[in-house]
C-alpha cells in the first residue's frame, strides 16, 4: 500500500458554505437571548432578599430585570419565528428536511452518531455537510421546547400586560390549568435549556476535534470541509453558494 498516497488523499477536503448569512445571525441571536433570559429568569422565579435601610420602593433593579428579560423574550420569540420562515426558503442545510425523521436511514444515521458521540465506538463515517441526524432531531426537539417556553412565558405575561401581542396568549393559562402549573413548565424548560447548552457546547468542540471539519469556525464564517471523493459521491451537483 502506497502510504504516502494515501495520506494525501485523506487531505484532499472541498471547502462548502453551509451556513448562510441569515442563519448564523439567528444562530448568535438566540444564543444571547437564551443566556439573557436565563440569567434573568432564574432571579424572577427567586428574587432576592433587598438587605438595605431603603424601602422597597426606592429601588427599581427588579423591574429592570423584568424588562430585560421581557425585551429578550420579545426578540427571542421573533428570531423563532423567522427561522421557521427559513427553514422553508434557505438553503437544503437549513432545510427542515435535516431535522424531522422521515425514513429509517434517518434513525439508522442517528445511531451511528449516538455511538460515537455516547458509546466512544468507531461507527461507519457519516457523511453529512450540515447536521448530522442526530443533532437534527435534538434541534427538533428544542424547536418544539421554544415554541413551549414562548406560549408560557407569553400567557404568564398576558395577565399583567394590556398590549396586544401578549393579550393574543391570554387563552394559554386556562390550557394549563391555571399560571401555578404554567409557571412550572416555563421554569423546567429553561433547565432544559441549560442542560442542552452544556451538552451542545461539548459535542462542537468534541465533533471539530474528531471530524476536523471546521465546526466552530463554521458558525462565523459560514465555510466547512469534507473530503472531496465523499462529496461528490454524496452530494451531486454544485455546492451552494452565498
């Protein structure tokens, strides 16, 4: 076996755009949101204790964090609603076909990532540019946990706001039995929230280390790579462009 040829051709990579413009703004976007709204929920749902000579009345840093947390939820739930919109109109990557499961290879490509990511087992290469299954459908999920966590909060909302917007989730409450129950669900949401984070930012430093296909940067820039035989083989026609 010609060593030489062979480590050569495992470093012949074809540099794709896979992640374009809009969906990287979106992606940062919601990230601040998140961090914002769980920082500032955590002292909405336990506020502490105001250790002062002053009455309640002369400070205002709680109703500061109440208003931050509702200007991110407000921009949160729009930043949604418009990758729901792109989900339909941006590139295949961006596809909604990534992320729900249609056919058995769709749940066969899962396990192969479930055992490398979980089990540390050498499983047979996956080939996908954008996604891999797994991380499609656990974005699917957490798609669905923001959809949830915008109709509590806005219908714990509804009752204290007299605009419009939040007055359109006023029927969310009863749904739940009553703001006790939906006060619950909006609360373990954001530890879900938490715990995905956690685990999203392990497994893109893990995935750029054993892949070396460029997944931190890929988010900034855009770009990623992927050995050019397994494209064309994979993925026919020309690649996307910006």
């Amino acid at each position: 076996m010609n060593t030489a040829a062979t480590h050569s051709k495992a470093h012949m990579l074809r540099r794709v755009f896979v992640w374009e413009l809009p969906v990287r703004v979106y992606h940062w976007i919601n990230a601040l949101c998140i961090l914002g709204l769980i920082g500032t929920g955590i002292i909405i749902g336990n506020p502490p204790a105001i250790l002062s000579g002053k009455e309640a009345y002369a400070f205002f840093w709680f109703g500061t964090v109440r208003f931050i947390h509702f200007v991110a939820a407000y921009v949160f739930m729009f930043n949604f609603l418009f990758r729901i919109y792109w989900g339909f109109v941006g590139n295949k990557y961006a596809s909604w076909n990534n992320f729900i499961p249609t056919n058995k290879q769709f749940f066969s490509d899962m396990w192969n990532v479930i055992k490398t990511d979980i089990f540390m087992t050498k499983a047979e290469t996956n080939h996908s540019i954008g996604h891999n299954r797994l991380a499609g459908f656990i974005y699917f999920l957490t798609f669905i946990a923001f959809a949830i966590q915008c109709l509590t909060g806005f219908g714990l909302y509804s009752a204290t706001s007299d605009w419009w917007l939040p007055s359109m989730f006023t029927w969310v409450p009863p749904l739940f039995g009553g703001d006790f129950f939906l006060r619950v669900v909006h609360h373990w949401a954001m530890w879900f929230f938490i715990l995905f984070a956690v685990v999203h930012v392990y497994l893109v430093f893990y995935h750029d280390y054993v892949e070396g296909r460029g997944e931190i940067s890929s988010i900034g820039g855009g770009w990623k790579f992927i050995d050019e035989e397994v494209f064309n083989k994979n993925h026919p026609g020309n690649e996307p462009k910006k």
